[in-house]
C-alpha cells in the first residue's frame, strides 16, 4: 500500500524558511521520481519541484532560487526546503511519485500545511 506522510510545515513569516519532509512507503523509493506539489485554498494543485531516481531536479519558474529539493533514497524520504517565504507560498504541500516521465501516482497523502504570514 503506497503511503506518503508529509511534514514539516507550519507559519512563518515572510522572508523566513522551512523545511519540509515527506516519508514514502510502499513503493521502490530509489526508482522512483518524486515530487512537490501544492494547494492553495480555491486553486488546483500544482507542481512546485522534482526529482528523478537519477537526482535531476526541475523547478516551476515561481520558486526558482528560492526553494530546493533533495531526496534520501536510505530513509525513502524526500524534502523541500524553502527559504525567502512568501505569502503566495501559503499552501498546503504534498508529495508524489512517478517512475521515469509517467504521469504522477493518484494517490495522496494528507499533506502539511504551510502559512506565511506576518
């Protein structure tokens, strides 16, 4: 059973950072691509970064610079930190999977929920 529990997440102000885990069980973690994506209340969910099994990263255009993906294929674990917060960043984050450039597991975990805000 494919299970992701994300944490880390929290308020904070603007300018401040965070860092954010998401654990993975029931899958190959090392084959596996995984990624960020986030909600924000009234939008669809959005990829913010990933990382393919080769460690490739990618960034979509609005946290370039300031955010960084990593994974740890040893403890099945992938992480966002975030750093230079900003109130659009307000969200809540999850994580997913994909093997090589197929389409993202449907599959959800709970998230972690993330508020920047003075």
């Amino acid at each position: 059973q494919v299970q992701f529990v994300e944490s880390g997440g929290g308020l904070v102000q603007p300018g401040g950072s965070l860092r954010l885990s998401c654990a993975a069980s029931g899958i190959i973690f090392s084959g596996y691509g995984m990624g960020w994506f986030r909600q924000a209340p009234g939008k669809q969910r959005e990829l913010v970064a990933s990382i393919g099994s080769d460690g490739i990263t990618s960034y979509r255009d609005f946290v370039k610079g300031r955010f960084t993906i990593s994974r740890d294929n040893a403890k099945n674990t992938v992480y966002l930190q975030m750093n230079i917060l900003k109130p659009e960043d307000t969200a809540v984050y999850y994580c997913n999977a994909r093997v090589a450039a197929s389409i993202w597991l449907d599959f959800w975990g709970q998230g972690t929920q993330v508020t920047v805000s003075s």
